[in-house]
C-alpha cells in the first residue's frame, strides 16, 4: 500500500517540477572546484574546474533584502554599514543531473552571467531534485561560460589551393 501512495507522490512531485520548469525554467551552470593552488612567489592562483549544463532549472526571482553589519560590542551603534544581498531560488530536477552528482557548500552557480554562492542545500523528497539557496557575488568578469565561447567563436574558411 505504501509503495503505491509513494509512487503517486512521485509522479506529483516529477509533474509539478515539470510545469515549474516550463514557468520559471532558466539554463545554469553548476561549477565545482576541483582543485586550487597558489604560487606564493608570484601570488598568481590558480584552479581547476568542472561544470554542470543545466538546461532547464527552476530560478525563483531575486529578493533583495538589506543587510546591516556592525560591530560586536553591546554598547550603542557606532560603526558599521548597510548592504543590500541579492538571494535567488534555485530548484534542480535530479533527471538533469548526472546520477552520481552530489552538490556541495562549495560549488557556485552561475546564472545570466552572475556568479552565486549557495547558502543553504536541500534534497527533495524522494530524491527528485535539489533546492539551492544562492547569494549574488558579483557579475562574471573571468572565464567565459561555454555558451560565451560559443558565442564569441568566428568561423572563417580559407583555401591554400584550389584543384581542378
């Protein structure tokens, strides 16, 4: 009895993501640190990455919200600053993924160009798909995304000679 009542669930869990995706879909790229090193003679870094195409993953809108930050003792406000956090809604079909993919506190996500690190991670039920929590950084102004080099490529012909 069980297993039918979860097999239904599944099914409404796998139909709502579907119409969600259809809605709010948006392509991501899910970028994974592989390895990093620094040159402490030049201070040059460097690091190895992969990532993951996600054509069609769930992006809620950005809420902005005002942050303060002060200082750390109890007695009145005296310095400190405000400002303002971008927080987006990821939400990933585990059918987009590779079946072996697992995502970590410190994989980033890349989203119309805008690097976000992710806050909090969590699994769906029944392993349907993940819920990401991502703070806006900054917009990307290293490596391109693979569509940005796609797009950026000119494909020229030329002949050396010509046979007749």
């Amino acid at each position: 009895m069980t297993d039918i009542v979860n097999r239904g669930l599944l099914r409404n869990l796998r139909l709502t993501l579907y119409s969600l995706k259809r809605r709010f879909g948006g392509t991501v790229y899910i970028y994974t640190l592989l390895d990093g090193s620094t040159n402490y003679a030049t201070g040059v870094k460097s690091s190895t990455q992969s990532f993951t195409h996600v054509r069609r993953a769930i992006v809620l809108p950005v809420k902005v919200a005002r942050e303060v930050a002060k200082d750390i003792s109890t007695k009145p406000f005296k310095y400190g600053g405000s400002y303002d956090t971008k927080t987006r809604l990821f939400v990933i079909d585990s059918r987009d993924l590779p079946a072996d993919f697992e995502i970590e506190m410190d994989d980033w996500i890349n989203y119309n160009g805008f690097r976000f690190n992710l806050k909090s991670i969590e699994k769906l039920e029944m392993d349907a798909g993940w819920l990401l929590t991502g703070t806006a950084i900054s917009r990307l102004t290293g490596p391109m995304t693979p569509q940005m080099v796609l797009d950026n490529l000119i494909i020229t012909q030329t002949a050396a000679q010509v046979i007749v």
